[in-house]
C-alpha cells in the first residue's frame, strides 16, 4: 500500500525498518497520481507541505498543457524532488530500482547512489531515520533483505521475469526513461522485457 508523508512527522508515524521502503521521488509522484487527488478543481487553496486527498473514486485530474501551473502536481513534485514528502510502499519487497535507502547489517541506512538525488531528500531521510531509531530507544532495526534486479537474469530466470514485466514495471521504466532524459532507451528496455511492461510504459 502506497502513501505520502509529511518528512518532518515520518519518523513518529512508521518504524525505523519502514525506511528501507521509501520509493524513489519519481516513483513516488507515479503513484500519487494513482492514490491521490491531483485536481486544483477540488480545493480551496493547496499549500506547501498539504498532503493530498486520498482518491475515493477515480481520478479526475487532467496534467496541464507545458508552459501552463499544475498547482497540485507541481507542488507534490517539488516537494517529494527534495524530501520535504515521502512516499512509502509498505507492502512491496525491496527493490534496487525503486527503494534508494537500505537498512545494512549494522542498523545504519545507506543510501547506496546517492548523487542520483537532491541532497535534502538524501539528508532529510538519513536525519529522520535517526530520530526514529532514538525513538525507539536505540533498538536497532534488521538488515533490508536486498534483491537487485538485471535485464539480463530476467531471461535465465523465469519466476523473476514474471515479477518485472508488468505494467507497473513498464510504468516505473517510462519514469525513469523522463527522469533520465532516455526515454528511448527505456521504452527498448520494456519492450525487452515483453509480457505486460510494453504496455504499462505507453500509460
């Protein structure tokens, strides 16, 4: 299950091991746009740092044209760009492409490519994790169980490749072909996959 925090209060609401489960900022707004209410229509005035809306039904925001405000969409990504929200998948195994934080065998988290994101989103959770270990009176989280995916063991091993080509797999590929100016790169990289990814990505 997918939801955002407010970085400042993440630490009193999950336990230290939730961090290893941090999604990556451009994961995180891919699945804001599923859970949440993006749509400027439905509020009176959206502020910084206001979680948004829990979608009830289906969404109803439309992304704006380039060169137009998104009020909503705009300030979720910025603010998830540099920490200020979270998202956390609580329910999904650790995964190399979308967790960048790991809980290692001594109960400290790692941040293992760390350049790949803004340093207040690096800092801020190496921060909080500390407050929520001191917290808990030091009691020390277990090592994240890490699984790290290649392209290329996805076609030796069949059970993986049933996990990573499905749409959400594609999705999380179109988002990382944007994020890193490759779109093209990573839409071959679906197709490559096969099964559902293909698809997935066009969405």
């Amino acid at each position: 299950m997918f939801r955002l925090y407010r970085s400042r209060e993440f630490h009193k609401e999950c336990l230290p091991s939730d961090y290893a489960l941090i999604v990556t900022p451009t994961d995180a707004l891919e699945q804001t746009k599923i859970y949440y209410d993006l749509n400027p229509d439905n509020y009176r005035r959206y502020e910084p740092f206001q979680i948004p809306n829990r979608l009830l039904n289906m969404q109803t925001w439309i992304p704006a044209q380039r060169g137009y405000a998104d009020p909503v969409y705009d300030i979720v990504k910025s603010e998830l760009e540099v920490g200020w929200l979270i998202g956390v998948d609580i329910v999904s195994n650790w995964c190399s492409f979308r967790n960048p934080f790991y809980i290692d065998e001594n109960g400290q988290l790692v941040c293992e490519n760390a350049a790949r994101y803004h340093e207040w989103f690096v800092h801020g959770v190496m921060s909080s994790y500390q407050d929520a270990v001191a917290n808990r009176r030091d009691e020390q989280p277990p090592a994240t169980r890490r699984i790290k995916y290649s392209f290329s063991e996805s076609f030796k091993n069949p059970q993986v490749t049933k996990t990573i080509n499905s749409k959400a797999a594609g999705r999380l590929l179109a988002a990382g072909g944007i994020y890193n100016g490759n779109v093209e790169g990573f839409s071959q990289a679906a197709q490559q996959l096969g099964g559902d990814a293909p698809a997935g990505y066009k969405q």
